[in-house]
C-alpha cells in the first residue's frame, strides 16, 4: 500500500511540475509549428524558453527580400548569447511563393538562411494565426508590410517592433537586441 501511495505521490508530483513548467512559459511560446518545407513540427516552448526571439514575417518575391541576409547575420552574431530568429512566410501581401520547397530554396540557396523557417501563415486580418494575433495585441500594431518584426526578451515581453523599413544593421535595432539579451 504504501508503494502505491508513494507512486501517486510521485505522478501528481511529476504533473504538478509539468504544469509549472508549462505555465512559465510565455504566451508568445505556446504554440507548436511546422517547419518550412518539412514535416517535422517544434514546441516552441521547448524549443525557444529562456531566449531572446525576433519574429519575423518574410516574403520571398519582396522589396526587403534582401534583408533575410541581414537577419541571418544577426542570428550568426548573437546565437550563442541567446537570440533566436524566427521566419514566418506569408502570402498575405500577395508576394510569395506558391510552394514551401520554393520559398526554402530561397532561402537557403540564395540567402544562406540557417534560423528557424516555418510553414507560411497568415499574420495580420480574420485570417491571422493566433501567434501573430498574440503579437500584434501585445505589441500595439499588425505588421503593416513583410518584414515586419517582433523583439522578445527571454522573459516573453514585446520589447518593441519594427518596421520594413528596419533593416536588420540599423544601430538601433542592434542596441534593442543587445539591451533584450543584456549584453
């Protein structure tokens, strides 16, 4: 009796953890996606806690296409100190690809993107994806345009987002990163 009695204890105290762990994780994380391209599919919880993310949503025939390389850049620089980026196609403003295994091409062939892809979304409108939802309510906005994009600090606060327009060099935006990941 009292091994069955120590095995309930043992299993409510497994589950009891569990649920504190997962309630420590930010909303911003909850979720699980499939990768671009593939059909492996990542908790976002177990993947990114703790980490400083920068959700962008990309397009592949875009003005600021471009910026993928400036992106992975930052990815390459500040990985080890805790930054995660994260793409997020979508065809919402009518310029990508019509398949992932294009638009994956893209991005690896020409860009040399190593940072987290996933499956395309959409990310502002009735047809939004609850992250994005999340993400705009958070943050005040809707992205506006592609490559718009969302700094969150490792505690799952909105630091701030930015438009198009903020090129992955921008001084500012760099010192944003750093100050998220306290460096």
């Amino acid at each position: 009796m009292k091994k069955v009695i120590s095995l309930v204890l043992l299993m409510a105290m497994m589950v009891s953890s569990q649920v504190a762990i997962a309630s420590e994780c930010p909303d911003l994380l909850k979720f699980a996606k499939r990768k671009l391209n593939s059909q492996e599919v990542v908790n976002m919880c177990e993947a990114y806690e703790g980490k400083t993310v920068l959700f962008v949503n990309t397009a592949s025939k875009c003005g600021f296409t471009p910026q993928f390389e400036g992106l992975e850049a930052l990815y390459t620089e500040f990985k080890d100190a805790g930054l995660v980026v994260l793409g997020f196609p979508s065809n919402d403003f009518n310029q990508e690809f019509g398949t992932e295994k294009e638009t994956a091409e893209l991005c690896e062939l020409t860009y040399g993107v190593n940072f987290p892809m996933f499956e395309s979304i959409s990310v502002r409108g009735d047809d939004a994806d609850p992250l994005y939802v999340m993400l705009a309510k958070k943050a005040g906005t809707a992205p506006k345009w592609n490559f718009y994009k969302y700094l969150m600090d490792k505690n799952g606060n909105v630091v701030e987002s930015y438009s198009a327009f903020t090129k992955p060099d921008n001084d500012d935006f760099v010192a944003d990163i750093k100050t998220a990941l306290a460096l």
